[in-house]
C-alpha cells in the first residue's frame, strides 16, 4: 500500500484498476468526416475512440437499450454510458463548431 505523507496525517493511495476489455465489431469504413467548404488546413479535429463509435452504433443505430449494448460489448451499464455520452459531446461539437470527426484506430 503506498502512503503520503502530508502535514495532517497519512493519505492512502490505492493503485488504479486496469481498463476492461470491451467489446467492439465495428469496424468503420470512413474513419474521418469533414464538414464541407472549410479549408483543411484551418480545420481542427475531434478524435473519437472505436468503443464511442461502437456505443453510439448500438444505441443509436441498432437502436438497442442501454442493458443489451452494454452486454455486447461485454461492459458494465455505467460504463456504456460514459461511452456514448462522451461520443455524443464529441460528434455534437464537431457538429456545432465545424470540426472535422476521426474515429481513432486503435486495434
């Protein structure tokens, strides 16, 4: 157990949980989006992980519910959640402010 010592006492510090594996079958074919009439070279990116693009492909195209997604992707509920409210922040800014989209490629 690793201990820090500060002036008002001993704080514990317990080690992180490795990540879970997830499960994704989402192989995109177009990895990235750009918005139209924007010059590439102003443009800015918003980098969005396979597992986002997994979550939001399962809620929001195969139009399961949270409890079946997550079970496909072998996560917890929580988990999926965080997921796709992050991809859904991601895509929406993206969105908004003119980004251009790229699903990462982390195999």
């Amino acid at each position: 157990m690793d201990l820090t010592r500060f002036s008002f006492g001993y704080i514990f510090i317990t080690p992180m949980r490795p990540p879970c594996k997830k499960t994704v079958k989402f192989d995109p074919k177009y990895k990235r989006f750009l918005p139209e009439g924007c010059p590439k070279a102003k443009l800015d990116s918003i980098q969005i992980s396979r597992e986002e693009a997994e979550a939001l492909r399962l809620k929001d195209v195969e139009d399961l519910d949270q409890t079946q997604a997550a079970g496909k992707m072998g996560i917890s509920q929580s988990t999926f959640q965080r997921l796709l409210s992050s991809g859904h922040k991601k895509v929406a800014q993206a969105l908004i402010l003119g980004k251009e989209i790229c699903i990462e490629n982390n195999n």
